[in-house]
C-alpha cells in the first residue's frame, strides 16, 4: 500500500540547485533511511515532506485517511501548556478518553461522572492506551507531566515531541534525526519500540546502529541521483561499494568508445547521411558519459600537535554538587599519553559538567585538577559555532591567521585549509548562518583542529555531520596520537574510538569500565538482573500467569485485566506526587494538601489490591 509519492521535485537557492526532478515512494511497513552528504538537501526534502517548505516544482502525494506524523528538529509547542496538557492536546480520541478519566479520579464525590469516564475506558479498551502513554513518557525522562513547556530544554522539546509522535501512531512517521538529545539507554528503548510496533518510517539518521537495527531500506542521494538499497546498514555499504566500482567500469568504457568515436567525427565530411547523424547524436551522449567524475573529495585532516609531556592531567579528589545532585565525589583520576576515553550515562548525570571541570572552565566545590604544562586543550563543545551577523565562512578561519601551520614547517592558506574540509572556493564566501546545520559543525571542527591541541575532548561530535565526514573524522582520531575524551551517544563511533569507558552512574559513582560500548552492554547483559519492579508490577506480572488457567467468568477476566493496568498507572501517579515533596520551597499548607492526595492516592491503590487478590484468589480457586 502505498502510503506517500515523491514526484520530479526541485529545489534551488538563488543560482545554486540544491536537488533537481527528484521522485520516490514509501509504502506501508517500510522503514527508510534517507542518506546524503551534508548540504545536499536532506532537511530542504523533509521540510518539503512536511509542508513547512514548497518544491520549485514537481508533487507531494499523500495516501488519503491516513495519519502523519512529524519530527522537527525544533519542534514548536504553546509554551503556556503542560508536559500533559501538551500530549491531550492532540486530535486523539482516546488521549481525550484517558484525560476525562483522570479528571474523574480528582474528584471521586462524583460517582456519576466517575462511572461514565470508567465505561468510556471500558468501551475503548483505553487502560492499554494509559500505560502506554506514561511508558514512554516514562522512558524519555520526561516524568514532571506539571512542568511547562517554557522551562524545558531544547532536549527536552525534541524528546516530547518524539513522545507526542509515537503516542498518536501514527501510519507514516517522518523523523529528522530521531536520535539527537536521547541518551543511550533511550536510543536503546527506541530501537526496540520500533522493532515491535507497525509504524512505516521515513528517516533522516547518522546513527549507524540505529540505521542497521531499525531501517529496512536505505534511498542514497549522491551526485544528484537517487539509489535505493533494500537492506539495512551493512548491505547498503556493500552495495554501495560495487555501485561506485562498476560506475568506474562503465566510465572506464565511455573513455575508450569516446577516443574512438571522436576519431570518427574528425574524418567525417560536413555533409552527412541520416545514419551518420544518428551516430552524431550517440556521440554526445558517449562524451557525457566519458567525462562523468565523482565528487568524492574527503576532509583532510593534519595537525601541528605538540608533544605531551609526562604530566598529562589528574584529578585530586575532585567533587562537585548542585544543590541535591552530587556530579562528583572524591574523583580520583591521572590521565595517561594517548589515552581514549569514552563518557557515557544517563541525561542529568553530570558529563558536561564534567568536562568544564577537566577543562577548567568550572571550578570544584573541593579537591583540585592539575594540568601538565604541554596540555593544549581542543573543545568541541554541543553549543557548536557562534555565529556573528554576516559572516562569511572564510572570515571565521581567517580569524586564526592568513597561514595556518602544519607538520615539518609547512603552512596552508585559509582557502586551502577550507578546501580540505569540502568548502569549495565560492562556498568558502557563503555567510555562516546560510550554512546547513552539519556544514556548521563541520567548520566548527575546523577552528578546533586547527589550533593544534594534543588533547581533545569531543561532546557530541557526530550529530549533524554525514556519514562521510564521520568515517574520516574516525580514520583521523585512531590515528591521532594525543589524548581524547568523546561524550557521545553514537555508539558506532564510540566503539570505533575509545579504549575504556567513564560510566556515570549518578549520584557522584563513576565507573572506569576497561572496554568500548559493545563491550559494555554484552558485559551489563551477563549480570544478574536485580529487579527495581514495584509490588504492583510483581503482582501485575504474576496475575497475568494466573488469568491462563481461564478460572474466572468472563466479566471478572475483564476486571481483572483493568486493575492490573490501573494499578501500574497508580504506582506511576504515586511516585510522581512523592517526587513533589522534594520541593525544599513548599509551605506547611502546601505539603498538608499534598499528604491528603498522597493519603486519598494509597486508599484508592489499597481498594484495587484487595479486589486484585480476592480476584487471584477465586483464579487459584
């Protein structure tokens, strides 16, 4: 079934064509991956794909009746509204069910307007919706359902809109950079959410695992032309490579018929017969052939880098808090020369704070960072490139000098320097902010490679850049002799560069784990599981073993069935309103009305247990 068509789209910047007669189709249960060098155009077609932005020319065909879903990059929402009020807010019914129901629960006196909102569950089998819902809320760390939406971050925005996306499920889900703002763990959790669920996706990714666990078809615009390979990550690599070669071939081959054709047309007199025209015509299209050359120009990269001496970096017992959250406590560490370390943790646990201490840009609450005298640090941070009105790309390199050194005493110029990082003459006079977000990080890492530190440090490195930039930056840092520290959540990079692993645990526990990411996860999957469940998730799991034997009518099943669920959302609703009495700021009458909820909350979930097991009870029966 096919659910969206592409046709002959076009679209140009002033002189500059971005992409020209373009055509395309997703069909129902496809998950594909769209793959393109950085400034090729790759948001332009999803901002097309998604109305924001209209094609010079050609058609966007969607299936009638069917449901799309969008994934910005900056996504907008009313600021006014809630976490909550923002996810009700979409055209879903049962969302509009589920709030009903909630309301209802607030005020238990009326037992009319309580009964009608539990049928409407009942009728529209909305408790599965419910616990849905709150999970993946839940799994994007997006617990605060009261916060507004003023005072989140950017990461923040992009994962509710993510949660707001997958709630709705919708046919057709169109994603810019799905991963960009999620920690590893949630990557991990998306990954296997869209293994299971039947969303046909279309995606715009870097994330090489991503793109190999999830996409089964990848679409390649490269030199102008679509490709499309019906396989994951892996295949289209191989593909790709003996699509390249044979192009070779064939070129190879126009070379040799265009020497011998235009040989030909030398020797020919000026009147000619009809057939000799035909041949004419061949010729031309012979010579486009023959002269056809990739654009495969790779970043260069080179450093100056000075030697590191013997005293690298340490940490002397170094902690760091903020308010109730600890980040560091009695950090013990010495860096040794070449060392490859890998960050890794949770959202919140304090990485980048980390980094400001090891760079020096914050200071400890106690304990001291020493650095070696030949350190040179290279910060590349997540704020990226600060952009100054008007300009040029240029302007920026030269802002380090007309000359630039390099290994044994030779020097390039800015031109030649931003040639190596795929910025032709005259996109080298383009103003910065026209640039696409991943040519701006690519500049970026230019003005931080080319002061020549010996010890980098790469916070979120990858996202943005294309997967060409990514396989030369890697080539260059395995071969980079100083000292690194990535934080990262592109797995595929991290196990490719780093030889052990910081794991902030929160709480202050950092664990030197002596391996990259894979390493990793194989190592925390061989632990025994120790089991965080709640009461209510234990009995949950354990009636539902006990509903096979079928002993109950098929009323008490349903009731059964029912409780279960709300009882998962209770123990949800519970631990949210815990987490207000954490609130050091609330008045005596504020955490008085909060108990009596609390208390009205443990009454309600008391009730349902007692049902819960007079129900099992009756099922051993």
């Amino acid at each position: 079934m096919n659910y969206l068509t592409v046709e002959n789209i076009s679209k140009s910047y002033g002189e500059h064509t971005l992409f020209k007669d373009l055509s395309f189709s997703v069909h129902k249960d496809q998950k594909i991956a769209f793959v393109a060098k950085n400034g090729t155009g790759k948001t332009s077609i999803l901002n097309i794909l998604s109305g924001d932005d209209q094609a010079d020319s050609g058609n966007v065909i969607y299936r009638k009746d069917i449901k799309v879903a969008f994934l910005s990059q900056d996504p907008k929402f009313d600021k006014t509204l809630t976490v909550e009020e923002t996810i009700f807010a979409s055209d879903n019914p049962i969302l509009k069910i589920i709030s009903n129901y909630e309301k209802a629960l607030l005020n238990p006196e009326d037992t009319d307007a309580y009964q009608s909102a539990f049928d409407a569950m009942e009728h529209h089998q909305a408790w599965d919706f419910e616990t849905l819902y709150k999970q993946i809320l839940f799994k994007l760390k997006l617990d605060n359902l009261e916060q507004k939406i003023s005072t989140l971050s950017g990461g923040q925005k992009k994962r509710l809109a993510l949660a707001n996306a997958l709630i709705n499920k919708p046919d057709l889900l169109i994603l810019d950079e799905p991963t960009n703002h999620l920690d590893l763990e949630m990557i991990e959790w998306l990954e296997g959410f869209f293994a299971k669920e039947n969303i046909t996706l279309f995606m715009v990714t870097h994330d090489r695992y991503f793109l190999e666990r999830v996409c089964n078809e990848i679409i390649e615009l490269d030199e102008g032309e679509l490709y499309s390979y019906k396989g994951n990550y892996s295949y289209y690599l191989e593909k790709r490579e003996e699509r390249i070669e044979r192009e070779a071939v064939e070129t190879g081959k126009a070379k040799q018929l265009f020497k011998k054709e235009l040989a030909w047309m030398r020797r020919q007199p000026k009147a000619r017969t009809t057939k000799s025209k035909s041949r004419i015509d061949d010729f031309n299209d012979i010579k486009h052939r023959a002269h056809q050359r990739r654009n495969d120009h790779q970043v260069q990269l080179e450093l100056n880098m000075e030697r590191l001496g013997s005293k690298i970096l340490e940490f002397h017992k170094v902690s760091k808090a903020f308010k109730d959250k600890t980040i560091l406590k009695g950090f013990d560490y010495t860096f040794k020369k070449g060392e490859r370390v890998g960050i890794i943790g949770k959202n919140g646990t304090g990485k980048t704070t980390f980094l400001n201490i090891l760079t020096q840009t914050a200071a400890p609450d106690s304990g001291k960072v020493v650095k070696g005298d030949t350190v040179k640090f290279g910060y590349y941070t997540q704020n990226g490139i600060a952009i100054k009105p008007e300009q040029k790309v240029i302007d920026v390199i030269r802002e380090f000098g007309d000359y630039i050194p390099l290994k044994k005493g030779r020097q390039i110029s800015a031109q030649q320097l931003l040639e190596r990082f795929l910025f032709s003459r005259k996109k080298q006079y383009d103003f910065v902010e026209k640039l696409s977000g991943g040519e701006r990080k690519r500049l970026y890492l230019c003005t931080v490679l080319i002061q020549n530190p010996n010890f980098l440090i790469l916070d979120e490195p990858t996202n943005d850049l294309d997967i060409v930039t990514l396989n030369v930056l890697e080539e260059f840092l395995l071969d980079f002799p100083g000292c690194i520290i990535v934080v990262s959540h592109d797995r595929y990079f991290m196990d490719k560069i780093v030889d052990h692993l910081f794991v902030f645990k929160g709480e202050g526990e950092i664990e030197d784990f002596p391996g990259n990411y894979t390493d990793y996860r194989v190592y925390e999957d061989s632990q025994p599981v120790v089991s965080n469940s709640t009461s209510e998730d234990k009995k949950e799991k354990e009636a539902l073993k006990q509903n096979e034997a079928t002993k109950l009518s098929y009323n008490e099943e349903k009731e059964l069935k029912n409780i279960e669920s709300k009882l998962n959302s209770l123990a949800y609703d519970k631990k949210e309103l815990e987490s207000k009495f954490n609130n050091p700021d609330l008045t005596q009458d504020e955490i008085n009305a909060l108990s009596d909820e609390l208390q009205k909350l443990l009454d309600t979930i008391e009730a349902k247990e007692e049902r819960w097991f007079e129900l099992s009870a009756k099922l051993e029966g």
